[in-house]
C-alpha cells in the first residue's frame, strides 16, 4: 500500500510539473507576439499594400479564326510494284530513292521463254490462215460448180461452214500472239504512276512470281501530297458553310514544335461520318510540295484557317482567367483598383484573344499577377520595359543606411 500511494504521489507532481512549464511558455509566446511591431509602411498591415502586376491595354484589330489540329502526311498515291509475270530478275533499272514518271524502266524479267511462247503462236497463226486461204478457194470454186449445177448444194454448205471455222481458229491465233506479246511486254517492269521511289525490295538474279507479296519497289505519289486531319465536331458548320459556298479554305502544316511553317495548301474534302467515340471529323488537305517539305507518314500541326474578323478587341490570352462565374479579367481602373470583369472571349490566335463582350478597346487588363489579387485590391502597374506605380521600392544604398542607423543605436543603449 505504501509503494502504490508513493507511485501516486509521485505522477500527480509529474503532472503538475509538465502543467507548469506549459502555462509558463504559452505566456512568454504570447508577449513575444504582442510586442512584435507590425509589419507593412506607417505601421499598415501588409495586405493592404499594393501588389505589382503587369497590365495590357485592350486595343482593335484584326484576328484569324484558326482552327489547330494534329495531321498525318500521306502520299496521294501509293503503289506497290509487283511482277505480272513469274520469272528471273535479269536488271534492275533504277535507283533507290529516284523520282519517276509513268511508264520508266525499273526492272526486267528474263524474256526468252516468252519469246519462244510468241514465235509458237505467230507459227500457229501462220499455219491456219493457210488453211483458211485455201478453204476459201474451193468455196469459190464449189459456188462455181454450183451455178453450172454440175455440184450438189449441200457439197458447198460444208465448204462454207468449213471457211467459217478456219476463220474462228485465225482469230484464236490471233488473240493467243496478242497475249504472247503482252505477256513479252510484261517482262518490261515499268512505274505505273508517277512518284519516288523506295528502298529496292529484290535484288537482280531472284526468281519472282505474281503471287509475292512484297514487290519490287513501292512508290509514293508526293507531289502534290496530302494531309488527314481531324477536327471537333462543334467546328464542322463553320467549315461545311464555308464549302458549300466554293470558298477555298487556306491550311497551314507547321512541323511538330509548331514553330516552323512547312507549307501552304488547301482544304479538299470531309470525311461523310463523325467518328462516334471520338467526337470529331476527318479532313483532307492537299499541298502542291514543291520543295518536298512534306514527307509521307509525317505529323504536322495544321493551322486550318477559317476567317478573318476585323475590328474586333483584342488582348494577350495570359489575361483570361476562370472562376465559379466563368471567365473573368481583372480591370484596372484609374485609381488603380481591380474590378473583376466576366467578359465573353472569341476566337484565340496564338497568344492573342479576341473579347466579344465585356471589354472595350483603351482598358487596361492585369496580365501578370493575377493570382494575388481580389476584388478591389490595389495596384502597382508596372508595364514591361518601363517602372511604373507610386510604390519605387527600396533605393539603392537603403540597406547600409539603415545599418549604421541600428549600430548607433545599440552603441547609445550600450
């Protein structure tokens, strides 16, 4: 009992002592507290001094309706070449890379067993138009006959219908010797469209046949080459009116960092369906490439430009600012107070949006450090490349001033 009333007493002065200490502390950081002096000019609050902000001021102008998207180049054909006749490569013709035209050499087949499938036929050919010939000899010779009714009549019907079959395997010949010789002609492997050549898929002594898939060489139609693009579909009417009325839509293709332009063409179709899971619609440009700028497979940013609006205001986008009542500007009046502005913004281009309503032209609109303001805060302005406000700072030489002030000080106290 006397262990257990000696542990008793011992943790009712823990706690008592653990008590004090805080009580004492809490007091000495509350006087700390009271006698710090307060912060901000002539004893003001801080947040009562004016911030500093950069500022625009609304101007009119004119600015392009843009419509931005990610395309694929693709070429506006593209052919794999494949042999039309089973045989051995015996030349290759062209150059890897090479720009052709239609009908240009690229590779040869081994034509000799073609040539002898040829001179079969023409011989076959030869053999029955001899027939044929001395077929209608005696046709005319029975017909003769019969006039002098010297021959029976059904003697020259045969004869007649035997001409007529002569004359049906000469025309046989002569369709088997046309496709001899288209087939000779095939050996001859020539570029069916104009356009660039791609790396060479078969090399000079392989056997090729029709049924190969690979080919001997792909060529891409480049010039001029197209564009596949899409866009939302909330876009689709502006440009489907734009169409429809013959306008040529203007398309830009600027490379991947969107900072170079590549090219310049024009808007040539839409596709005729909304991608459903998606919500957008395909489009296809067509650019002449003169200078081969595009190539196939590529990703560009498009620029699709729609219209051109004049006189409208205009401000840097960096302005825009969203909050529960929507987009909003922070309007510095002449006293140098914000006033937030809900305003209805147009169509954006690069860094400037036009402001269909809510603002006019000579405002000036907060456009760096907005995000400390409130409404009716005050103000610094400081427009870049030039020191504006009331408020100049500290001036150089202020801090060892006030350095040899506070030594002098303490040296007196001392």
């Amino acid at each position: 009992m006397k262990n257990k009333a000696l542990w008793i007493t011992i943790g009712v002065l823990v706690a008592a002592g653990v008590l004090a200490i805080f009580l004492f502390y809490g007091k000495q950081e509350k006087q700390t507290q009271t006698q710090t002096p307060p912060m901000g000019r002539g004893g003001k609050d801080g947040a009562s001094r004016p911030v500093p902000v950069a500022v625009a001021i609304a101007r009119t102008g004119d600015i392009d309706v843009v419509i931005n998207a990610l395309g694929t180049v693709t070429a506006r054909n593209t052919v794999t070449v494949k042999p039309r006749v089973d045989g051995q490569i015996v030349r290759v013709a062209f150059r890897e890379g090479q720009v052709v035209k239609i009908g240009d050499l690229l590779a040869e087949i081994d034509p000799r067993s073609f040539q002898s499938q040829l001179d079969q036929a023409n011989g076959q050919l030869m053999r029955d138009q001899a027939l044929l010939a001395n077929a209608r000899l005696d046709q005319a010779r029975y017909r003769g006959l019969l006039a002098k009714d010297s021959i029976a009549k059904q003697q020259v019907d045969a004869q007649e219908a035997l001409v007529r079959q002569y004359e049906g395997v000469v025309q046989t010949d002569r369709a088997l010797v046309d496709n001899a010789k288209l087939q000779l002609a095939f050996t001859h492997v020539t570029a069916p469209i104009a356009g660039r050549l791609g790396l060479r898929l078969v090399d000079t002594g392989n056997m090729v046949r029709t049924t190969d898939t690979g080919g001997l060489v792909v060529i891409t139609q480049t010039q001029p080459i197209t564009v596949i693009f899409s866009i939302p579909s909330d876009n689709l009417t502006a440009v489907l009116s734009k169409l429809q009325a013959n306008q040529q839509l203007v398309v830009e293709a600027w490379d991947r960092d969107d900072k170079n332009k590549l090219a310049i063409g024009t808007l040539l179709t839409i596709d005729n369906q909304i991608d459903a899971t998606t919500g957008t619609v395909k489009l296809k440009a067509e650019f002449t490439n003169a200078d081969n700028a595009l190539f196939p497979n590529q990703f560009v940013n498009i620029h699709l430009h729609i219209e051109t609006r004049h006189g409208v205001t205009l401000i840097p986008t960096s302005a825009s600012q969203r909050g529960t009542q929507g987009t909003f500007f922070y309007v510095v009046d002449e006293n140098k107070t914000v006033n937030l502005r809900p305003v209805v913004l147009g169509p954006i281009s690069g860094n400037i949006v036009a402001v269909e309503k809510g603002l006019v032209p000579g405002e000036k609109v907060v456009i760096d450090g907005a995000d400390k303001l409130r409404q009716g805060a005050k103000v610094e302005i400081n427009l870049p490349g030039e020191r504006g406000g009331e408020s100049k700072g500290p001036r150089r030489g202020d801090g060892r001033q006030n350095r040899r002030k506070s030594q002098a000080e303490n040296k007196d106290g001392a």
